[in-house]
C-alpha cells in the first residue's frame, strides 16, 4: 500500500525535489552544522557544572550582556534612522543620489578593522566628534557608547537593503486613498506605510542585530575592553583561546549561539506572523 | 453637489494633459469620461478629487473654490483603479479607515463605527467577508471594498477611476448595473472614468467624451451615439463607415460626380461623410452615391460584413458594410452602397 507509505514527498509537477533537498542538507551540515556540532563536543569535554561556573561568571554575563544589549539597541537605532534613509532615497530626487545610495554598502565592504580605527580616531577626546563632545561630558571612544556606535555603523546596510525594495514597490495610491480618506500625514505613516513596510523592517532588524552580535573587528578598536565595562562576549571568546582554555571558549559561544538562535527564531516567527496578517499567504 | 470645472490646463513637461478643459456637473448626475488612454481623463478626475492641481483654471463644489482645500479637505471618496486596499487591514478595518482617522469633535465612538461600517458592509454585500484580508478577496471583492471604503466618509461626490478595468467581462456587466442602482440609492454625484463605450453608454445620465484633452462632446449616452458632434465622437463611439467626398457650395462630390448628399452646412473642401453601419443600405448601384465590387463576405453570430471596394481620387478604397442577413451577396457582385442618416465633417 503505497498510500500509506510515510513519506516526505507531495505529488508535484516541480521535479528534483529528492537532489535539491538532498544537496540542500548536505550543504547545510558541510558548511553551517559540522562546525557549529564541533562547538558542542569540545564544550563537552567540560562538566556541566564547571559550564555553570565559566558562563554564570561576572565577567562572562557582563560581556553576554554588553553584547546582546547593545547589539538589540543598535539594531533598533538602526531602523530607525535605516526606514527614514530609506524614505529619502525612495521618495526624493537629489542630486548625487546615485552617490548617496552607493555610500550606504559601504560599511558592507569597509575590513571592519578599519572601520573600526576610524570610528575610534573621531570619537577619541581629541578626535574631530569627540572634541565636541567631551566640554558635554559625553564620552564615546572607549565606553560601552562607543562599541554602540561601531555596531550602528555595521547594521545600516542591512536595514536599508531590505526595506528598500520593499518600500519602493509600494504604491503611492495607498497614501493617496488614505488621504482622501481623511486621514493626515501622520496616521498615513503610522497605519498605512509603516505597517506594509513592517515585515521587511523586521527582516533588516534581525539582520543587524545578527551582525552586530557577531562583530568583532570594528568594536575591539573603539572599546577599551575593560572586563565589566565594555568588554564584548566575542573578545572575551579571543582572550580565552589565546589562553589556551579552549573549553572555556566554546562554552560562551554556545551560549551566544543559543541565545542568538533563539531571538532570531522569535523575530522570524514574529515576521511571519505579520507576514500572515498582511495576507501574504493564504 | 454640482461640480464646476472651468478653464482647468494641466501640463506634464511638455506634454498638455488637459487644455482649456470646461464642464458642469449638476448635483446627484452619473457622469462618465470616457476616452481613449492619454485623452486627460484621468488627469481630470485627480484634479476634481485633489490629487493633482491644475496649471490655470478653477474648479468649484457647489460655487465654492474647491482648489484651496486639499483632498483630505474636501469629502470625496476615491476608488482607485487598481483598488489601493490596504494589504495589512482586515476587510472590516479597511472600511473603518475613514472614520478611525477622524479627529477631535468628528471622532466616532467605537460602536458607531461598528454600525456604520456593518451597514456599508451589507449595502456592498459583502457582510460575510469582514474578517478576510484583501489578498483572500477576487476582483469584484476587492472592488466592492474599495467602494464600501470610499462610502465610508459619507462623500457626497464619488470618483471612480476605471472601476471595472481589471474585472472579467461577466462580473463587470453585474457591478455595472448594481453601480447604477447604488448611485440611485444614494445622495450622492459621481463621475466616472471608462475607456470603454459601452459601460459609459449603459451606465451614465450624461457621457464626457474626451480626446487629447479637450472635451469633443457632452451630451446623454443618446446624443453621443446618434448625433455625434466631431468626426472623432463619430469614431471613438460605435462603428463608422467612413466614405470619402468633397464639399461644393452645399452639395457633395465623389470626383466630378455629385453624390446627392447634403453637406449639411459644411464649407467648400474635402469632406469624411460618417454612417453607422446600420444606416447604410445595400442598394442597386445605380441609384446609391457609392458603388462598389464585392470582395469579401463574412458572417458572425448576428452580423454580417462585406468588404466592398469603392473608387476613390486616391485609388481605390474598401469598406466594410452591414449586410442584412435575409439579403443574398455573392463575391464579385457590384453593389451599391446607401447611406439613409450620415454625418459631414471636414477631412
């Protein structure tokens, strides 16, 4: 009885569904799961206790919180001003646009290194912002300010790339109907625009957030790196390997790997929702 | 509420969308624009809604200058014709747009909105689709939404760019006709834009017919088929036959020959003598003004056509006549071609 057969497989005129799964599979655990499975055997080698103490450890849930607050904040600065990029670019003509738009990936491609000295050099007591600021007492470069900053620069990209598109496929009739609806311009932005345009902001918002609790290069420049102040949990990973405790290493990032995994699981479910409610799929 | 349009210009670069563009609209009329894409139609009605501004000219609601209130302002509910629904509402809320974003002393309670929406909701006939979201509706849904939106705000002026365009031929004939018996039911004076005679003929009380943005005619869906008043109307609305000819002092000629037409006023030089088909009888060539040789006939459904080539100063030239069904035409046969009720125009 073929009928009752368990199978993965729905009667489809889209032929390759065995290969491609199967070399979507191998793919994935080839490039993405082989490594992350390597993380936890060495995090074995540790006992369950011993975890307890390396990731409950000040210094560690210090750089954990450094890391993931900061990153959230950055990603969230980051739709902010990334949505009203995106609205000029869309909705205006200037001139050198074209240079403007291009100026936006360049954190994309910038060795963050790089990216990072420059921030550090402006933002330092003496640096062309930082003179600036410091009469305020507002001090950037080496404080948890600073590794904000390092990570907004990083997300623009991401939010702007996304919400692009998205923004741009938008019909101007929409605002339209609504003002003759009666509606000014600020309900048309909040119940009209912001709300078809929310499912790509909260794609770009992952994406930065991503990024930013990944990065490494840029932030290391611009933080001083004092334990308990703005150490970030991936330097605090780098000391422990140039420490030689491999296993202390592998334990903060798998808790940096779950944690990670699941706020991207929450966004995306989050995403899909919104997704559903816009009537995307029926 | 009458609408006044008068003197309305509108440029687009170097492109003249509407010229020196007048017309009256009484209070409580189904008005339809109808002309071919690029005529200034749609341009027309934006600048009557608010969404364009005119270059020069007035347009007035009820006398009062309606130029200086933005459309927000000015009350008039827009069905766009791609529907502009918002994705991310509900059906309901969709409807409910209109009086949620009321302000200050306008503001409904929740349950007034409820009511009102409800009731629009039944009017469109769409109550059981309250809950859906727009990608979950079919055209003609979507349609009736839009409509029931644009109710919502108790216009007393409805627009309607294109309403039934992207429908299917069945349910387009079915919207039309519940659009008409809308209008009737409510207070309310709308004007429509359609490239597409037929709805504008069936559905409006006066037809605005309009051709690179100028107004050819106004006039009922009557007058505009039977006594078109440019040689374009003639055109644009129901079949023509066109037959050549030159206008002498108030006679016609097809060469040096007089046809036994009237020139019906018009002045000395060439001239397009416009018939429908119907109004032109397949006579003996011998008594009728045009003669011809048939080269081809076809039948479809009701209609049958004949190709007949008639002489012309400029060679020869064919047109298609109306055959009666009961009159036999053989091929080759030379037929004479009579037209009972024409129209002269300058050539």
């Amino acid at each position: 009885m073929t009928a009752s057969r368990l199978t993965l497989r729905h009667p489809s005129v889209i032929p390759g569904f065995g290969l491609t799964l199967g070399l979507t599979l191998t793919w994935l655990s080839l490039i993405v799961l082989l490594p992350l499975s390597a993380l936890f055997i060495k995090t074995s080698e540790i006992s369950f206790a011993r975890f307890l103490t390396i990731v409950t450890s000040e210094r560690t849930l210090h750089a954990l919180q450094i890391s993931f607050g900061l990153s959230l904040a950055a990603a969230a600065v980051n739709v902010v001003f990334g949505a009203i990029v995106v609205w000029v670019l869309v909705r205006y003509d200037f001139p050198l646009k074209r240079v403007v738009d291009a100026l936006i990936d360049i954190p994309f491609a910038l060795p963050t290194a790089v990216a990072g000295i420059a921030l550090t050099a402006l933002y330092a007591e003496n640096g062309w912002i930082g003179s600036l600021l410091a009469p305020l007492g507002i001090q950037v470069s080496f404080t948890p300010l600073g590794i904000l900053v390092a990570l907004i620069f990083i997300g623009l990209p991401f939010v702007v790339r996304t919400v692009q598109p998205v923004l741009a496929d938008l019909d101007a009739e929409l605002e339209e109907a609504a003002a003759s609806l009666g509606a000014v311009r600020s309900q048309t932005i909040w119940r009209v625009i912001v709300p078809s345009v929310w499912p790509a902001l909260l794609t770009g918002f992952a994406l930065a957030f991503a990024r930013a609790v990944g990065e490494y290069g840029s932030v290391i420049f611009i933080a001083g790196n004092l334990p308990g102040i703005s150490e970030i949990a991936p330097l605090l990973i780098v000391i422990r390997l140039e420490e030689f405790r491999y296993a202390d290493a592998t334990a903060i990032a798998v808790v940096m790997l779950l944690a990670s995994f699941a706020l991207l699981l929450v966004i995306n479910r989050l995403q899909r929702w919104s997704e559903l409610r816009g009537g995307k799929a029926s | 509420m009458s609408i006044d349009v008068v003197g309305v210009t509108k440029r687009f670069k170097s492109f003249t969308a509407l010229d020196n563009v007048s017309l009256e609209i009484r209070s409580g009329e189904l008005v339809a624009l109808l002309g071919p894409s690029g005529s200034g139609k749609t341009t027309l009605l934006r600048i009557i809604a608010g969404l364009d501004w005119p270059d020069a000219g007035a347009v007035r609601f009820d006398g009062e200058d309606a130029l200086d209130r933005s459309v927000r302002e000015r009350n008039v509910g827009f069905v766009f014709q791609h529907y502009a629904l918002f994705r991310h509402m509900s059906v309901f809320e969709n409807v409910a747009f209109g009086l949620r974003v009321r302000r200050g002393a306008d503001k409904l309670p929740e349950a007034a909105i409820r009511a009102k929406v409800n009731e629009l909701l039944s009017l469109v006939q769409i109550d059981w689709l309250a809950e859906r979201y727009p990608a979950q509706l079919s055209g003609g849904q979507r349609q009736r939404v839009a409509l029931a939106r644009a109710l919502a705000i108790s216009p007393r002026v409805l627009l309607l760019d294109e309403p039934f365009g992207a429908l299917d031929a069945k349910v387009r004939k079915e919207l039309r006709r519940w659009l008409r018996h809308l209008h009737e039911e409510l207070p309310v004076t709308s004007v429509l834009v359609t490239h597409d005679q037929e709805e504008a003929l069936e559905l409006a009380d006066r037809v605005v017919v309009m051709g690179r943005g100028k107004i050819e005619q106004v006039g009922t869906p009557a007058d505009v088929y039977d006594d078109p008043a440019t040689a374009f109307v003639h055109d644009f609305i129901g079949e023509t036959i066109a037959f050549p000819g030159l206008a002498r002092s108030g006679s016609l000629y097809l060469g040096d020959r007089a046809l036994g037409l009237d020139a019906q006023g018009l002045g000395d030089g060439p001239a397009r003598i416009l018939a429908r088909p119907h109004d032109v009888e397949i006579a003996d060539p011998a008594a009728s003004p045009f003669a011809g040789r048939v080269l081809a006939v076809r039948t479809f459904g009701p209609n049958r056509r004949a190709d007949v080539e008639i002489a012309n100063d400029g060679g020869p030239l064919v047109i298609e006549a109306a055959v009666p069904r009961d009159q036999s035409l053989d091929v080759g046969t030379k037929v004479g071609l009579k037209p009972h009720r024409y129209k002269v125009f300058a050539a």
